[in-house]
C-alpha cells in the first residue's frame, strides 16, 4: 500500500463522516433556530426549551436516517475490503 492509497481512503473516511453527520447536524442546526427564535419572540428563557427539543430532532433524524446511514458505511467497508483482498 502506497502513500497514494493510504490519502484516497482517509478522503473517503473523511468524506463518510461528512455524509453521516452533516443531516444530523443540519437538523439540529435548524431546531435550535426555531427554538432561539420563539424564546426571541415570547422571551421565555428556560434552559430545557432549548436543549430537549434538540435531542428529541437528533434522536428522531438519526432513527429515520439510521438505514442511509448503514448503507453508506456497508459501501465503504466493501471498498476497504476489496483494497485489502487486491494488496494480499
């Protein structure tokens, strides 16, 4: 294995761990502006508003996304195991 190889599948492993975390990340992104927002406009400042409404989305897109996530991690790993299986 070559340094060439070695950088393609650590891009790939990066670029995996963009796909997998960015939906996750977005969403909660996108809940916490809401919830900034309504605490904005009804200036209710409870703490728990702003943290459990997040876990609960997170918790949620990860379920509803949990089979995408699966399959572009089993496609990695058949990448890697097809790279080991050509070196031997």
């Amino acid at each position: 294995m070559n340094e060439d190889e070695i950088i393609n599948i650590t891009q790939d492993a990066l670029f995996l761990t963009l796909q997998i975390g960015a939906p996750v990340m977005i969403i909660g992104l996108i809940v916490g502006v809401i919830i900034a927002l309504f605490q904005a406009l009804t200036q209710i400042q409870e703490m728990t508003l702003s943290f459990v409404p997040k876990i609960i989305a997170i918790f949620f897109s990860i379920a509803l996304l949990f089979p995408t996530f699966a399959q572009l991690m089993v496609g990695f790993t058949e990448v890697i195991a097809d790279r080991i299986i050509n070196i031997g």
